[in-house]
C-alpha cells in the first residue's frame, strides 16, 4: 500500500495529455561570431520552461530542448541543451517523429555569422561588420512535415502584435499561436508575467483568437495547454 | 568589548590597500541590435568578481562596474551595473577621479551596432549584415588621464597570448597586464580556475614576466592584487 501510495504521489497531478509526447523549444540561441563573441537575444526561457512544467503536470512526456539559459529542468521532463539555431534544429530533428504537440518557445537567433572564426577576430578597423545567414526555421519545418505534430508558435514582437501573428500562423502553416508585446517590460521576455493573444485556425478554417489576461508564466503556460488540447481534441 | 569584537569582525583581514579605492569592471556588456538582439561575449565575470572579493578584503575600497552576469556582489563592494560598453565607460567616468588602481577585468565588446533599431527587425531577406564601429576604449582612455591610476588590463586570446599581451601593455602604456589563454576550456570564461601570466614594466623601463599557475580565480585574483602591490610600491 505504501508503494501504491508513493507511485501515485509520482504520478502527474492530471492525465489531460496521458500517452502524448511533448516536445517544447526553449530559451535563446546564441550565434558564434568566434570562439569569444556571439549574437544572440533576450529570452529568459522561463515560459518555455514553464510550459515544459505545466505539460508534465498535465501528464505529457516531455522533451524540453533549451538554449543556453540559467534555469532548473522542471521535475520529470527531459532535457536537452543546445547552443546554436543549428544545434536546436538537429536536436528537434531527433525527436520530432513520435511528437504529439511541438511548442516553438525558444526565441531562435533569425541570422547567424556566415563564418564564424576559430580564432579570435582583432580590431585593428574603425568599423567592421558582419555578413549574416538565415537560420533553419525549425517551426516551420516541423509544421510542414508529412504528418506533423500539433504545432504551436510564439511570436515575441515590439509593435502591431497581433497582425504579425496572424500572419505567421498562415505563412508557416501552425495550428496554433501566442502572441505577446515584448515591448511592455512588465511581461515578457525578462519578466515572472506574461500576457498573451491566442490565435488559432477552427475547423471551417476561420481563424479564431482569444485573450489570456496578465498572469504569472506558470499560469499562461497552463492556460495555454488547455487550450490546445481542446482545439486538438475538435481537430 | 564586545562593540569593538564585532568592529574587529567587519575589518578586512589585512590592510595592504588601506586607504585605497580600487575600481575594477567585470563580466561582458551588451551591444544591443535591436530591442531583442545583441552582441555579447561568454565573460562570465568571475574573474572581475574574484578581484573585488579579494581586494575588498585585502582592505581596500572597492567599486565594480559589472556588465550582465548572475553573479552575487562580494560583502563590502559597491557594485554598479551596467549593459553596454558606453554604460561601462560613464560608469568608469564617474569614479576614476580618485582611484589608485584601476582594474580593468571586463570583456568590453569591441564594436557595436552602428545603429541600434528601436523596433525588432524583421527577417525578410536570406541574408543581412549589420555594420558595426569601435566602442570606447576604456583601459586606454583610463591610463592615458593626465594622474592615471595604477591601470591593470586583462588579455583573453586563443592564440599567440603573452606577444599580444605585451603588445597591449606597451600600446596602452598599462602598469601591468594579465594575460590568459581562452582556447583553453578548463581556464578562463565559464571556468572556476584561471592560469595567468602577468607581464608589467619595471623601474627601468624593460617588461618583465612571470607565471600564476593554474588555481581557483578567488587564489589567482590574490596573488594579481599582491603583485600589484609590490610593484606599486617599487615604483
């Protein structure tokens, strides 16, 4: 009894997602220039971790692949840390086939150092810069597979929020997106908070979206899932 | 008694920087693209942190001027942070004017963004490229004042390390220089230990050197600040 009693104190507090595989991208990346400097973004990973906590409470098996951020693995998720856009790609790659639910959540580096340098750069010029190449756009490839997981997106923006997401959940095909304005500091990119647009495709192809009120990122996160699991559920 | 044990307590362990304030900057800064992309470097900062625990405790006063790192402010240390190299150069600025050592220990970015986009820029073409100038030079400017501190300057290289150490020295006309091979992952940015060497200039003008072999940063930053002391006072 004792046993039963402790498998069942392991157990996820909820079987929404009981059986599926999440795989869930977190945090930045960082883009070598050379083996000191690099490009990279602000992203915490805190709602991609939160995310990856609140999955695994809702009973997911979870793969958390997380650019270079200094956070706890939430208990009972996988982790797998990456550096580069290059990096997070190959490790979706290997995980991807048996996903239920892809979660975009890592703020990838858009452009990567088209060299980057084994020894370190020297200024000797007044100016300088840097040639850029477009990353792998590993939302999209993931949603553009064969048979592809329920793909979620976010898109991090400073201005005319909304549209854009819009957009992106068309242009890259995703099931579902959310949207927030990094531009308020007070949610966001650094912050506990998060405040987000959900917008989705329904069955007749219209595309629907919601509003999730400013909350703490574990809650949004869980909000989020829910919502998801319903719209996949209508599917 | 009892008053003057605790007084006793709160003293510093040794005096030899009585009565001196030493500024020193530490950890990367961060040369923003745009409000979500920068440019960086993986200084973790401890070094710099390590000195301003040492030299506070060798009795000095102590300001660091810290870049981005999640690092906790040593007892007794006034810190001040800052993000870009411009930030570090005012914050450097404001307090040099009565500084005896000036230990410049920072991953300064060489260049920045020539222009830095107030709204995030959008990925519309398969390649970019982003121009950059020079940022202030801060150890330079700093031993080039008219009373200029005791300046100490930091190399970090991959390659060729103590000729481009002493290149520095000589063209920046520093009282003394640690140099340490980065190319070494066991040393240097996201490491506990450190191996330097220092080369400075003695009385009569000739650049002398010697070895700090490999040892915790908390150990090294204590042998650094001794050796400073003593060719201080040689001067």
């Amino acid at each position: 009894a004792l046993r039963e009693f402790i498998v069942q104190l392991l157990q996820p507090s909820e079987a929404l997602f009981a059986g599926q595989h999440i795989v869930i991208t977190a945090g930045p990346t960082r883009e070598a220039i050379d083996p000191v400097r690099y490009l990279s973004n602000h992203s915490s990973g805190r709602m991609g971790f939160a995310l990856a906590a609140a999955a695994q409470q809702l009973g997911a098996q979870v793969t958390l692949i997380a650019g270079p951020c200094q956070l706890t693995t939430p208990a009972g998720v996988k982790r797998v840390d990456v550096v580069s856009a290059n990096d997070m790609a190959n490790a979706v790659d290997e995980v991807i086939a048996d996903a239920d639910i892809f979660i975009g959540c890592a703020a990838v580096a858009d452009y990567r150092p088209e060299i980057a340098v084994t020894q370190k750069i020297k200024k000797s010029q007044d100016t300088m810069h840097i040639e850029l190449v477009k990353n792998p756009d590993i939302l999209a490839k993931v949603a553009a597979r064969d048979n592809p997981p329920f793909t979620i997106g976010f898109a991090a923006e400073t201005h005319d929020v909304v549209n854009y997401a819009r957009g992106k959940l068309e242009r890259k095909h995703l099931a579902m997106i959310a949207a927030n304005d990094v531009s308020n500091s007070d949610i966001g990119f650094n912050s506990d908070d998060n405040a987000m647009t959900l917008l989705w495709r329904d069955n007749a192809g219209e595309i629907q979206q919601t509003q999730l009120a400013r909350a703490a990122k574990q809650t949004i996160a869980e909000q989020i899932l829910r919502h998801a699991a319903q719209i996949k559920n209508n599917y």
